[in-house]
C-alpha cells in the first residue's frame, strides 16, 4: 500500500502550496515557484471555463484546503483508523463540479487509504485536479499510476463513490449496484434563529449563505424562525455582503427569480440582492433564501430529525448537539464527511 507517512507528508506539502497562493500573507518559495506558476495558470483557465468560481472563490477554496491539510490535522483525522497492509483497489470517483474542489474529499480519502482512484470529473471543475495529480507525483513517487482521469467510460473499478443530483442518484443506485458505494443526493442546509442572535451572529451567517454564491450542499439555503420573528436585524447585519449582486451570473438569477415571483404573486421580502420567500422546501434559488416558521424548540426538533436525508448542515446556537456554529458552514475539518458518511471507513474496509 505504500508508506502512509509519506502520502501524509504529500498532502502536507499540497497543503503548502495551496497556502502560498490562497493566503495573502504567506510568502511563496523559491523551490515552488514553479508549480506556483502553473497553479496560477490552472487557476485563470477555471476562472474562464465558469464563471461562478471566481477568483475570491478559487483562493477561498485553496486557503480552506490549505487550513485543512496541515501535519497535526491530518494526524489528528487519521488517528481513529486502522491502516494496515492489503492489496489496493480501484475506486472509481464521479464528481460534482458546483464549487471548486467539491470532489478534493473524496480524492483526498482514496489516497491516503492506500488505493487507486479512476476520476471523472464535472465538466465545470475541471483544470484544478490534474494539476494537483501532478503535484503529488512528482513530490512522492508512490502516487505514479494511482491516479487517472476519464471523460467518458470507466475502466474496471472494485468500487464507486458517485455524486449527484436526487434524480442522477437514482440512476447511479441502479447502475453501481453491483459494486460496494456511495452515493450521494442533493441536500442543503439550513439555520435556526430565535431572535435573540447578536449582529455579529448575523453576519456571519452571511457567509454560511453567500459563500460560493449559495451553490454548494453547505450552503444554508433556508432559516428557521419565529412566529413573529422581525427580519429588519437580519437584514441590516448581512448588508456587507450587498455587493455580490455586482457578479452578472448572480444578478441574472436575482432578476429572473424575482420577476418570476412578482408574477406568481407571491409575497417575499427583498433587500436588493436576497429575496426571502416562504417556502416549505429545503432548496432554494439562487439569491432567494426560504424561511420557514415555528410554534415550538420540540416540534422543530422533530422536523429535522424526520428530515435529515434532506439536510448537511444545521447552524444554530444551542439546539443540537452536531450543530455548526454561525459563519463556519464552508470550512469543514477532514472529519467533516458529506451526507455524515464516513468515507475513510468506506474504504479501509474494501
């Protein structure tokens, strides 16, 4: 299978990389300028081929990576497992593309396991991962012809980790059946608000909400409220984030969705650049956010326990015990596994 210590120390130094483009504050070295270079290059091209990973969203993602993938956290992640010699398998890996790197987990875990990875790649996130393929196989040689990238048909795998839509899930449950899996649907996450958040609580959820423009499963794309819950503190602590109706991709979606709204006559609440409609679903457009009201601590409780097929993330304050608190959402620890399956787990025992 390889030295785990040295994929580790692989990681560590991707992470290092990461931190010298993602982190204004750190300078680059010399012996990395180089893939600093082409990093930057990797960075432009994926900038040009889709215009919701921005610049500030591509540094924000690396940086993220970056803050993960240091010694003592990935000592930490890793510390619960059992690694043990056996002979690797093929783990066929198809990838979503809504925000940058979305698929890096999964990649991540395949290899430092110990096994092979057959990727396929979205077609909107698509120049970042053969460039860190790369990366690793040049600073550790045991990576050499354990990564490989597909357009089209697989070639034979022992196993498969798929994400998807709810409705592509179902033709991956049925496709892969045959072989052990993950397959992973559409969720979104939400907060929980009693009215007694402070604007610093407030503003931060704002980043829960407009990170990565509200495109990925983490991003919270519908609040619980109070009955009589005033929306005017809400509205002024997320102010600070108005300028994102500046990005054409995302004003487009605001304009359309709200003409849409306008006509249905539905009644929603807008500040510019959110609207706020009330809505008994989880998933909302872009630049709406759904709310939701509740009677009582107990009955919401109950809600979220029925629907947690539906739900990533939950931030609140006080109200569960896996809550994730206010502004934190887009930066998950490796310990953090999508739809709260443990992929690691997964795969040391294939």
């Amino acid at each position: 299978m390889g030295e785990i210590h040295d994929r580790i120390s692989a990681f560590v130094k991707l992470g290092n990389l990461f931190r010298q483009i993602g982190q204004k504050d750190t300078p680059i070295k010399e012996s990395d300028q180089e893939y600093i270079d082409v990093l930057t290059q990797k960075l432009n091209l994926a900038e040009q081929h889709n215009a919701w990973f921005t610049k500030e969203n591509l540094k924000f993602a690396l940086s993220n990576w970056a803050d993960a993938l240091t010694l003592p956290n990935i000592e930490k992640w890793l510390s619960n497992y059992q690694f043990e010699e056996r002979e690797p398998k093929t783990v066929a890996v198809i990838m979503a593309g809504n925000i940058p790197l979305v698929g890096f987990h999964d990649f991540l875990c395949v290899l430092i396991s110990g096994h092979r990875i057959v990727v396929k790649q979205s077609s909107n996130d698509m120049h970042l991962l053969p460039f860190i393929a790369t990366y690793l196989e040049a600073v550790q040689p045991w990576f050499k012809g354990k990564i490989s990238f597909y357009k089209d048909k697989l070639p034979e795998y022992d196993a498969v980790i798929a994400t998807g839509s709810s409705n592509t899930a179902r033709y991956f449950e049925y496709y892969f059946s045959s072989k052990p899996n993950i397959i992973r649907k559409n969720r979104n996450s939400i907060a929980i608000l009693t009215g007694e958040e402070t604007p610093e609580q407030l503003y931060a959820l704002g980043k829960d909400i407009f990170t990565y423009y509200g495109l990925g499963c983490r991003s919270v794309s519908k609040l619980f409220v109070p009955q009589d819950y005033n929306f005017e503190a809400f509205f002024k602590a997320i102010y600070p984030y108005h300028d994102i109706i500046n990005q054409n991709k995302y004003a487009n979606n605001y304009d359309y969705n709200k003409a849409v709204y306008l006509m249905s006559l539905y009644d929603m609440l807008d500040n510019g650049f959110l609207m706020l409609k009330e809505d008994d679903e989880y998933g909302s457009p872009i630049a709406t956010l759904f709310y939701e009201h509740y009677l009582d601590e107990d009955s919401l409780k109950q809600k979220l326990i029925s629907d947690r097929e539906q739900l990533q993330c939950v931030v609140s304050n006080g109200w569960t015990t896996d809550e994730i608190p206010f502004g934190k959402t887009q930066k998950p620890e490796l310990w953090d596994y999508a739809d709260h399956v443990d992929t690691l787990k997964f795969l040391l025992e294939l």
